[in-house]
C-alpha cells in the first residue's frame, strides 16, 4: 500500500512537472505584450529627446565580410540624429563635407533579436562607412569590407529601458563597432542644424596634407591617418609619430586619448573658427592656438624616400585610390578607371621595370587590371613608366611616354601629370619638386605626398 | 568510430581550408605576375622602333628577342643592383647578343636607323635608354 501511494505520489509530480504553460504571464502581461512595450520603451527614449542625439562610434579594429575578419584602423564616425515617433530618424555626419550640413533622412526601427537592437533599416549616413564599395565608404581595405562599421546596434547597457539616461552605449552587431549616443542641449541642436559638423569643416578648410598647430608648448604637425579618419601628430622634439582617432563635434575637435607634446598634455582643440586661410581654436579649451597649412613635414624622416624606392624593387608598391586632391578623395576616379574586358585592382609602383644604365632605372607607375588575357598593364608603354630619382629628400617622377599609343583616359592623364610634376595644377616650375614619402602610423603604409603644394596625396602599401 | 570520423572531417576541412590559402594569391602577387604577362606579350616595335616600319613577318621575331633581351636585362641588374659598376661592365655584352640577334631580322637599313636613335647617356627622358644601356 505504501509503495502505490508513493508510485501515485511520484506520478502525480512528474505530471505537474511535465505541464508546459504556452506563455508566462507577468504582471498579468505575456511575453509578447512585455517585449512591445520594452521596444516602445526604447524608441520614445530616443525619440523623446528634445533636441536629438549625438551618436559617436568607434570601430573595434577589424573588418568582417563573409565571415573573413580583416585588421582595420581604428576608426571614429559622429553624427547628429533626430528620431521621430514614426521610425523616421533625420542626420548629419562627419563622414564627408557634403554629409556634414546636409540633412539626410531614413527611417529606423527597434527589434528584439538577441538583444533589443537599433537597425537603421534604409541608407543612410550610418551606412556610408559600412559600404562595401571603396569608392563610397573610401576605405582603405579595398572592395568588401567598409570601415568595420555597423548600422546595427544592440543595446548594451544592461538594464531596462526605461532606466536608460542620457548616455546610451550600443554595441554593433556584426563588426563590435562601440557606440555611444548623448543628449545633445539646445545650444548643440541650435548648431548642428545652422552650421553642421562646424569643427570638421573648418578643420579642413584647410587642404594641405601638413597642418601646424602653433600655440601650445610646441608647435606641432597634424596629417592625415590611415583613410582620414584619425590623425598622425610630430612635434620636432618627440619625432616619434602619435596616431590618435578624433571626434568632430559642433566646435572642437576632440582626441579619443590625451596627446603629450614636449609635457603638455592636449585633449582637444576646441572653439575652431576659420579666418580665411588659418584657423584659431583653444588648446584644451583654454590655450589660445593657430592651426596653419605647411608645405614640407615638420621633422621629416631622414632616407625614407630612398628606402620606399628601393623597398619597391622586390615587392611593388600598390594603392587603390587615386590621388587625393584639394580635399578630394580619388579626385579622378581612379577606382573606376575603365580598360575594355579588365577590371582596376591597384595603381602600381614597381621600380626596376628595366634598366636604362648608369645606375639609372625605368619604373612602373601605372593601373594594374585583371582580367585581361596578354597584359595586366594596359596603360604602361603609354604613360606608364616613370624615370625615379631621389633629389633633396623626396621623390621625383619623369614621366615617359613608350609610344604605345594606347589612349589614357583623362583621369589617367591627370595623375599621371601629377606624377610629372608633384603639383596638383599649374603654374608648373621648370621641373618638379617630387614628393614627400611620409610613414603612416601602421608602420608599413606610406603617403606620396605633393612636394610642390602639399594639396595632393596618394597612399601606398604591400596588400 | 564517431570519434573517428569527427576528427577526420576536422582534418579535411582544416586541408582545404590551407590549400585554399595557398592558392589565393596575394594583390601584391598579382601585380608582380601581370608585369611579367605584360612584358611577355608588349608590342615593342611600337615602343622602341616606331621610326623603323617593321613588317608584320617581322614583328613576332623582332618582339620575341626584345623580350628576351629584356628579361636578361632584368635578371643582370637584380644580381647587380646595388653594384651599377658591375651593371655596367656586364651589359654591353647582352646589348652585343641582342644587336646580333635583331641584325638576323632587320635589314641592313632597319638596323643603320635604329642604332642612329640611341640616345644621348645623360638623356633621362629618353625610353630607348632601355635597349641602349
């Protein structure tokens, strides 16, 4: 008897056990009816703002297409949002100067996937860094890979919507991408939407490659990082070159990390206003400083252009872009650069094409193509060989002409005449300054930068 | 037997994965092995003997032992690269080779025109330095 009870007993809790409710009720709330009021927590704390959001995202340094991961540089994008109630979301960016002033506006949406994640569902300005077409994002990793960016975004601050502030954290979904959105004030909002991302755009209002910051305890250099979107800061005390990402916000431009220079610590430049060929900002907000365009690097390293030559012999440099020119990147569309039946993979300088005697070499300075059948160099014996020598510290191309009489489309020609004469438009002297090779910050990437006015600027690797 | 065959998909696939790695050529690998195509199959009687009309029996031939005359080239100023001297004293030797071999094709008047081109030692601008020196 005892032993049925406790068969009945057991049978009896295996049953409850096994009983499966369909939904669990909290508060007298299901599942579903919990999520889409999370969701609808979410989107009216972005909408409700006020005056919008300014999101800040920071690449994680790696790029993934297909599931191949590649090293990107550290990248930092800012925008200024407005979200609506009708998953409409207005923007500017600092992703370019046109996107800088102009309000584009998409629509975006709130949907619990893993995490309660923001998409931005149509093209927007959030998608211009994540295009896998080069010549949109102007990324330096070639077709397929943008920045390492992302327009997905899950919420990443671990607690519940409506416990969310003023600060939001996301995290991108495919690519780690950090992002962090802020309340803008009034006084933001007032300037973003009268005169944009103003620090990006006085910042480079100024078109030389070299811009000196005079001001703080020393004067110092600031270029280009890799891809534009960080900067390379010498001092001619610490030769050693900083690499340092930035944001762009209304009216400074601020550093992701303090930079030192001979003891003086500086996190931004800030109160930037342009004056007409230089600009004055405030060091840390305080300092008052000038920002300058030069024509030569503040401590140039000594050789380099020599050892980018010789380096070319067994492992020809590549660039994918073409030149950069007055504030343009690939002013001639050198991406698209078309040869019946091939495809553009790279702008080649390869030295040691042949030798002409004396010492002297014949180098490839010319489109490489895939795709075609008896010649990867289409334009090579028409434009395409360059006679190289190294003169002052930089690097000067005579341009020759091989007589192949294959006709170089005018974005060719145009940098091939940059090429000739290291300036980006005339008036040409009676023989070219060259071009200053200028180590990036991965070491192993060089910019070949116009010696005659520091306007142009082509960057070269071993991919 | 799972075990077995657990590990021997892994093996496999970690296989392809290094011989589809091995065959993926780098750009930069690419680049290099598209000069050599280009250099293989350049008309060079448009580039170097433009002033000569060299017909079209002759053009093949002519190509082919520029290209060679090229190739040797190459090949002598890598050994010599950093030695111009060295360049310099061992040329004149292929340069010799090359003229024999192009005399065999051209006639007597092709040949008497293209030596008249070679140009000045000290002109940089000039692409027929290629051949001459």
């Amino acid at each position: 008897m005892k032993k049925i009870l406790i068969y009945l007993l057991c049978i009896s809790a295996v049953f409850s056990g096994c009983d499966r409710k369909s939904d669990l009720n909290i508060d007298g709330k299901s599942t579903d009816q919990r999520l889409s009021e999370a969701l609808a927590t979410y989107q009216n704390k972005l909408a409700d703002a006020p005056y919008g959001w300014i999101l800040t995202e920071t690449t994680a340094g790696s790029a993934m297409n297909g599931g191949v991961s590649v090293t990107a540089p550290r990248a930092v994008f800012s925008y200024y949002m407005k979200f609506d109630k009708n998953f409409k979301v207005s923007m500017i960016s600092d992703f370019s100067p046109p996107t800088s002033t102009v309000f584009n506006t998409s629509s975006y949406s709130i949907k619990a996937t893993q995490r309660p994640t923001l998409v931005f569902d149509t093209y927007s300005y959030v998608h211009l860094p994540c295009d896998p077409d080069p010549s949109v994002s102007n990324s330096p990793l070639g077709g397929g890979f943008g920045w390492g960016t992302d327009f997905e975004f899950a919420f990443a601050d671990n607690i519940a919507a409506a416990e969310l502030g003023d600060t939001i954290h996301l995290s991108g979904n495919l690519n780690n991408a950090k992002a962090i959105l802020v309340k803008a004030t009034q006084e933001e909002q007032t300037i973003f939407t009268t005169t944009g991302f103003g620090a990006y755009n006085t910042f480079n209002k100024i078109l030389t490659y070299f811009k000196r910051v005079t001001g703080g305890v020393e004067t110092f250099e600031m270029t280009p990082g890799i891809g534009g979107r960080s900067v390379n800061i010498k001092s001619p005390s610490n030769r050693q070159l900083v690499n340092v990402a930035c944001q762009f916000t209304a009216r400074s431009i601020r550093f992701e990390t303090p930079v030192t220079i001979a003891g003086q610590s500086i996190s931004s430049l800030d109160d930037l206003v342009w004056n007409g060929g230089t600009i004055s900002a405030k060091i840390n907000g305080t300092a008052a400083a000038t920002i300058t365009p030069a024509l030569a690097p503040i401590a140039p390293e000594p050789g380099i252009a020599q050892a980018f030559y010789n380096e070319g012999f067994d492992n020809p440099w590549l660039a994918f872009p073409g030149f950069h020119v007055n504030g343009v990147d690939d002013a001639y569309n050198i991406l698209k650069l078309p040869y019946p039946g091939g495809n553009y993979l790279a702008f080649v300088f390869y030295p040691g094409l042949v030798n002409g005697g004396g010492g002297r070499f014949f180098d490839v300075l010319s489109p490489f193509f895939t795709g075609l059948t008896d010649t990867g160099y289409p334009y090579l014996f028409s434009g395409g060989v360059a006679f190289t020598r190294v003169a002052s510290g930089r690097l000067v191309f005579v341009m020759l002409d091989g007589g192949d009489g294959v006709v170089n489309p005018p974005g060719l020609l145009a940098t091939n005449t940059i090429f000739d004469t290291g300036k980006v438009a005339p008036p040409y002297g009676s023989s070219s300054q060259g071009f200053y090779i200028v180590r990036k910050e991965n070491g192993v990437s060089y910019d070949m930068v116009t010696a005659g006015d520091a306007l142009g600027w082509m960057t070269w690797a071993h991919p | 037997m799972k075990k077995i065959c657990l590990v021997a998909v892994i093996t496999l696939l970690g296989a392809y994965s290094v011989y589809a790695q091995q065959n993926t050529s780098s750009k930069t690998e690419q680049a290099k092995a598209g000069l050599k195509n280009t250099m293989a199959h350049a008309d060079y009687t448009r580039i170097f003997l433009k002033k000569i009309p060299v017909t079209d029996a002759q053009k093949p031939q002519v190509n082919k032992i520029i290209a060679d005359y090229l190739d040797a080239k190459r090949t002598l100023s890598l050994a010599t690269r950093k030695n111009p001297a060295a360049y310099d004293q061992q040329q004149p030797a292929l340069f010799n080779t090359f003229k024999t071999n192009l005399g065999a094709v051209l006639t007597p008047a092709q040949m008497s025109t293209f030596l008249a081109s070679k140009p000045a030692p000290d002109d940089d601008k000039n692409f027929l330095n290629a051949l001459f020196y």
